[in-house]
C-alpha cells in the first residue's frame, strides 16, 4: 500500500499492485486495472519511487545482484 494525496490535500492510501498506469496530464493521474483513475499532487516519479518501495518491501522485486541490493535480499 502506497500513501498519496489528493488535490483537495486529503491523504489516502492504494494498493499499488492494481495500478496500471501513470501519466501527467499535467496533473499525476493513476489508473488501476479496473478503470479507476486518481488525480494525485505527488509527481510520476514520487510515485514511481513509492511503487518500488512497496515491491520491495512485499519481495515481489529484487534487485539483481552487484546493483545495490543487500546481502539480506539475495
């Protein structure tokens, strides 16, 4: 799960596992595989880095070796 906000300010959380894309519009908006879509104030890249973390932190993606993951990873 990802923390974002909304443009109104109002923070909420996403299961990031169901989004699909990302764009600017110029505004960030996500859309999940259901259709759904979420204008956000965090950047494509914020929420890029945020969707990583998540990965990582449920070990759905690693980091290959000699590319900065750490011994605990591998």
């Amino acid at each position: 799960m990802i923390t974002l906000t909304r443009l109104n300010g109002k923070k909420f959380v996403l299961n990031a596992i169901y989004i699909e894309q990302v764009e600017a519009f110029p505004d960030t908006t996500i859309t999940l595989t259901n259709g759904k879509k979420f204008v956000v104030r965090e950047s494509v890249q914020e929420v890029i880095a945020l969707v990583s973390s998540f990965y990582r932190q449920v070990a759905v993606l690693r980091l290959p070796e000699g590319l900065g993951g750490s011994e605990s990873e591998k």
